[in-house]
C-alpha cells in the first residue's frame, strides 16, 4: 500500500514541484529552530579536493551551488539541445510566441528590479533575479489543475520556461563572471576540443564525455566564468544519435532527470531556501531588495509575458494556444513568476553578503509564492467546466 502510494506520487507531474515546496519549507522550519546554527555551520563546512598541492578548496554550500548545480545545467543543456534539433525549439512559427513573451517575462521583471534598486550600488547588481522562472516549479502548479487546462498550455509554458533559462544561460555567462583567468580559460579548450572530436565520431560510450566535461568543469571554475556552463556546454556536444542509430543524448536525459527533479534540485532547495526570520518585521519585505525582487517576480512577469502574448496576437504575428482563452494566458503569466530555483542561484552570484542574501530569500519566496497561488487559482477559474484540448499548440 505505502509503495503504491510512493509510486503513484512520483509518477505525478506535480511531484518534482510539490517536493521542492517541501524542501524549501524544510529548510525555512530548520533556519528558524534550534538546529539553525548547525544547519548554517554545516553549509560552511570547507570540503577540499587537491592533488599535489592543487584542486579546490570551498564549504558545501558552494560545492552545492558550483558542483551540483553543474549537473542541473546539463539536464538543462540537453533538453536545449533536444528541442532544439526534434522538439518544440525546432520549427520557428512554434517558438514566436512564447519566446517573444519570454524576452518579456525577463525585461520587465528587471526593469521592477531597477525601478527600487537603481541608485543603490550594493543590490543593483542583483537586476537579473526576478527574471528567471523555475519549470518544475511551474509545471508542478500547471498539472494540479490536470485534464481541464487545454494541453496547449503546457506546451506554451514549458517553451517559454525553456527559453527563458537559455536567456539566464547567456545572462550568467555575461554578467555574472568573476575575474577572469585566461590561462584556466585555455586550458578548458583542451576537453572541449576532445568532446568536439568524440561527438564528430559519434560516440555511443557517454562515460569518456563525462569525464571530460568533469575536467573542463574544473578548469572553467579556476578560470572566474562561473563553472555550471560547463555543464551546459558539454551537453551540447552530446551525440543525439551515435554511430549505432541509438541515442546516447535521450538516453542520457532519461537517466538523468529523476536525480535532477528528486535529490539535486530538492538539496539546491533545502541550501539556498533557509530565510532566517527572527527580528524580521513586515516593513523589512518594503526594503528595496527584497521589494524588487517580489514586486518583479510578480508583476513585471505579469505585465512582461501577458503584454507581449496579447500585442503578438492582436497584431496578427501569432496565434493563441489552441483551446486556450485570455484567462489562461494571464494564469500562465503568474505562473511564470515562480523564480525559486534559477532566482536563488542567481542571487548567490549576485551578493556574498549573507544579510543581502536573506533578502533575496525573502523576495524570492514572497514572490514565487504569490505567484504560485495567483496562476492557479486563475487557471482553475479560466478551466472550470471545460474539457482540456489534446491539439498542439499552434502559432505562426
């Protein structure tokens, strides 16, 4: 009976999204106890790695950030890559319209951002926070609502949500760079060339590939870029069909992705989410950072993809999402501003001030949970009594 159960929970679409509500409340009820301390001492703990003298040197809460975080990107990477060669991302007519509201969904939120934090030089690096939507989160909240959302739906918000984290990909990859060390930077060529030959040659063994994207892992986080594009990077040179006719890239992502969904992001979660509350009053959430972050996720993501979504439909440059109507949209634009996962990390990159931090936590959550209950509450007005749709999505 207990096993059923746990089978019937992680077969359901919701359960990434549901765990990871879980892991944030854990970590939320543990900083506010009296294991707070050691729950904090822990994520301090240094944990080294050398060789002659060599190697890293970092607590856990960045081996969790820089070192699991990796791996979450090379989930990411390849579904990129997946989609891009025989999915979603494939054909231009069916990417217009969410990743023009994904442009949105990221412009407007930083500009909220800006709007509290512009003249403040201590937060207004952190611009970039509000802008990212975290997809298991929001797909978990899209499949509570089940078969009375039109299946469009979800195409549309998995095409943004995918679009939107390429756009954090390239943002991280921009902004969020620490010094640089060129010589690490060369030196991260080297396995990148041998991944270039071995996907030339179509490799069907994913165990040397690996390895090498381990090694330029390493070199890329010595070199200031931060290291989880390494793991993108290497995902992209995943053979999506080798020399057998099989495919190492689905096989991969297969294996992968319930580690992904059900212990690395749930860990990332249970690190990052830890707001400490004591001494916390309500005018602390109307300070300019964690305001900004809020008040972006909320409703600059509002405003960002449901004003791009209804100029490029009303302008006749695309189309609805077959079965859906205005309502659904706008419950899918709350939806997207769950920023959770992508917002936590990118504001570990932003600030190493760990009462900065405690903002960002407070906004991150503040808004991802308004957002949270806003999208479904909408989505489930907008589906009450209708029959979901089983066509595709379809825009021009």
């Amino acid at each position: 009976m207990l096993l059923r159960a746990i089978d019937r929970f992680f077969s359901h679409e919701a359960s990434g999204g549901i765990l990871l509500m879980l892991s944030a409340l854990a970590a939320l009820l543990v900083a506010n106890s009296p294991l707070s301390s050691g729950y904090h001492e822990t994520l301090g703990t240094y944990l080294a790695v050398t060789f002659g003298g060599e190697g890293l040197q970092k607590p856990l809460i960045l081996w969790i950030n820089d070192g699991l975080m990796a791996i979450f990107f090379f989930l990411i990477g390849l579904e990129l890559k997946r989609e891009m060669l025989e999915g979603k991302l494939k054909n231009p007519k069916d990417v217009m319209l969410p990743g023009m509201a994904a442009v949105g969904g990221m412009v407007l939120p930083a500009l909220v951002f800006l709007w509290f934090n512009i003249s403040i030089p201590e937060t207004v690096g952190g611009w970039a926070i509000p802008a990212a939507t975290d997809i298991a989160f929001a797909l978990g909240i899209l499949a509570l609502i089940g078969s009375r959302a039109p299946a469009s739906l979800k195409v549309f918000l998995l095409t943004l949500a995918i679009l939107d984290d390429l756009g954090a990909i390239v943002i991280i990859a921009l902004f969020y760079t620490a010094e640089l060390k060129v010589h690490y930077l060369m030196m991260a060529l080297m396995p990148l060339a041998a991944l270039a030959w071995l996907n030339m040659r179509g490799q069907h063994r994913m165990a040397p590939m690996i390895l090498l994207g381990a090694i330029m892992w390493f070199f890329v986080l010595k070199s200031g870029v931060h290291a989880t594009l390494a793991g993108v990077v290497t995902a992209f040179f995943i053979p999506l069909t080798d020399k057998w006719g099989k495919s190492p890239l689905h096989s991969l992502e297969h294996a992968l992705a319930p580690y992904v969904l059900y212990l690395i992001v749930p860990i990332f979660a249970f690190a990052n989410a830890g707001v400490v509350l004591q001494g916390l009053t309500f005018s602390d959430l109307l300070a300019p950072l964690p305001m900004g972050i809020a008040l972006g996720l909320i409703i600059g993501k509002q405003v960002g993809v449901f004003g791009v979504t209804w100029l490029m439909v009303k302008s006749g440059l695309a189309r609805m999402p077959t079965g859906a109507n205005w309502l659904h949209i706008y419950g899918i634009a709350c939806l997207a501003g769950i920023g959770f996962t992508m917002s936590l990390f990118i504001g570990g990159l932003s600030y190493s001030d760990q009462t900065l931090m405690n903002e960002v936590r407070l906004g991150v959550l503040s808004g991802s949970a308004v957002s949270a209950v806003l999208g479904f509450m909408v989505l489930r007005m907008a589906s009450r009594g209708q029959v979901a749709e089983k066509a595709p999505m379809a825009a021009e």
